[in-house]
C-alpha cells in the first residue's frame, strides 16, 4: 500500500481496525536501558502449570491418552458456551485445569468464538517467540468420544455427521494471574526493562494477529510482579475478524503496536521470515476418523482448500487460517519492519 493512502487511512476514526503498526504522527519514547534481562530469581514457569506444546510428539502423546472429565462448571459470564473443566489423562498420570468449548454440529467456525484462531493464535508464537516467552495459553483441540464426553454433557451430538465425537477447543489455564487495573504505564515501561520486555511481546502477537476482544478480563498479568508477565486470553476474535465491538476502544486497542519499542533479538527473527513461512498456519489442526468413527489428529498436510478456514472432506477435516488471514499476517509483519526501519518504534 502507498505511504499516502496508508496515512490518510489511518488518519480515519476507524483507523484501529486497519491495521496500521502505529498511529502516522506518534514518535517514540526512548527507553533508559540499553537490554531486557530476564529475572534469574524468579521461576519462569511460575504461571504455567505445565509447559506449552510445541511439538508433533507431544500432540500424539496427548492425542493418545484416554480422556476423562473430573469436574466442569460454567465458565465466566461470556456467550460462547464455555466451561471451566478439570480433565484427566490417567495413562499418562497427568491432570488440566482447562477452559472448554464443545463445537457444534453445523458451527464449526463461531463468528465470536473461533477455535482455529484460538489455536493459530497459539501456534503462530512458534513463529518468533521462545516458548518461555509465550503470550498466549497452550490452545489446542481434540475429539474426545461421545460416550466419554455425554457422561458430563448428555445431550452432546457428534460434531460431524458420521463420527462418535465431539470436537473439543482446549485452553490452558494458567496459575497466580490477575486483571490488571492499569495494562499499560508508559513511565514504568521506559524504566522498567522486564516490564518492557513482557509489555512488548504480548503488543507484539496482538498486533500480528489483530486482536479484536482484548477487553478487561482477556489481559491477565502475572501476581510476580518482580517478572511481570502479560497474557492474551480467549482470542477467536482475530485475524481480522470482522464482528467486534467497535464502541469498547479497549477491545481492539492492543491490535497495533501501542508500546514504543520492541526487543531487538525478536524483531531480528521476524526479519530472518519469509512469506511461506507463514504457510504453516494453513492447517493448524488435522484430523482423520479411525476404525471407530472417532477423529483421530495426524500431521498437518497441505489445505484442501486454502481459501477456506474449516476444511471438510467426507469426515476428514482440516482447521486453519484462509490465504487471505495469513496475507494479512505478512502485510502486518512488513508493515511493523517499515516502521522499525523508518523509526517509528524503537528497539531493546
């Protein structure tokens, strides 16, 4: 897009729905510290109870568990139909305190609630953050059999006609997390390099995935304050979702980049992209039935149909973000490195 155009769009009242990195007249504060070190006093897994997923082989590993739900209830006051679950994996000796949401038949892909963005959301961090460096709980999905699922949901249907399955989006819960009162404190953040460095990731993946529910209550901040953590939760509103609440400006706030500056090492990845890349976010969940009609994940392959976010083959179905989502991932990411380049946003 020509600078002009870009800046005069930006210059409009809806300018935080198009994705513009920063606001065409701002110039950056500097921060007073030459690097973010990482608090070696502090646990950094504090606030996970247990380490993201990040390979193929822990997918399998779980995907192959047997599934139990101990204890569900309600969870929040949101539309989307979600519970707070505890759930088992008695082969493997672990148990999750998750969040839950059962996809329904003919509803695959919520206008409010999207599990493929849920999980692309999680997965594109792979993209150009450390695991430690998360932002966003471990999101994933499984089918679990509806003779297991209807012990604590009766009247559950299978997802897809000709399975025994429902399709289940499963979210992390996390530990020792707060509603911050404040999210942003432009003074701590030119002073404070931790905050800084936990500020800037979080702005980061919001901006590449243009959050659009950031609402008080989707920002939770770590308890730790000596390592602040900043986390984006419930994110099936992004990637350019089009129904939002335009008349809640803290809902879409965090979809540009708000902070002055950004660490270097992980603009120095973003930069090291290439488009096809990006072309791993096409199919972020895949599954194939097995001898019992129950969806069983298998290595994401190639999109059925790339234009297309929830792909259905007979009962083989493919989850993911269309040619046009991840187009806009790119544009943003050489939008943000324009104005890295050009000043706009400093680096630590």
């Amino acid at each position: 897009m020509h600078a002009s155009v870009r800046i005069a769009l930006c210059l409009l009242l809806v300018a935080p729905a198009l994705g513009c990195a920063t606001m065409p007249w701002s110039k950056p504060a500097q921060v007073r510290f030459e690097k973010a070190p990482v608090p070696t006093d502090v646990d950094p897994w504090v606030n996970w109870p247990a380490r993201p997923i990040t390979t193929w082989e822990e997918v399998q590993e779980l995907q192959g568990a047997d599934f139990v739900v101990v204890s569900e209830k309600r969870a929040g006051a949101g539309v989307t139909g979600a519970v707070e679950a505890r759930i088992a994996l008695p082969s493997l000796g672990r148990d999750f305190h998750v969040k839950a949401k059962s996809l329904l038949p003919g509803q695959l892909d919520g206008w409010n609630a999207s599990a493929r963005k849920e999980v692309a959301a999680y997965q594109i961090q792979l993209l150009f953050l450390e695991p430690i460096d998360f932002v966003v709980p471990t999101s994933t999905m499984r089918c679990v059999r509806l003779d297991v699922w209807r012990k604590s949901f009766p009247d559950t249907q299978a997802s897809i006609p000709g399975t025994q399955c429902v399709l289940v989006n499963l979210s992390m819960w996390l530990n020792d997390l707060t509603v911050p009162d404040v999210v942003y404190d432009e003074e701590r953040f030119l002073d404070d390099p931790n905050y800084a460095y936990r500020l800037a990731h979080f702005n980061l993946l919001t901006y590449l995935i243009k959050a659009r529910d950031l609402r008080q209550g989707n920002i939770l901040v770590s308890k730790h304050d000596a390592d602040r953590r900043v986390f984006a939760i419930d994110n099936g509103i992004s990637f350019g979702a089009w129904f939002y609440n335009w008349f809640n400006p803290s809902s879409y706030t965090w979809q540009r980049i708000t902070v002055p500056a950004l660490p270097r090492a992980t603009v120095g990845r973003l930069r090291a992209l290439k488009r096809e890349d990006l072309d791993v976010l096409a199919t972020v969940v895949h599954f194939v039935p097995d001898d019992d009609d129950v969806l069983r994940r298998i290595a994401p392959g190639a999109p059925f149909d790339p234009d297309e976010g929830v792909r259905l083959d007979g009962t083989r179905l493919q989850f993911g973000l269309t040619r046009g989502e991840i187009d806009d991932v790119w544009e943003r990411i050489e939008d943000l490195l324009e104005d890295l380049d050009d000043g706009k946003i400093g680096t630590f």
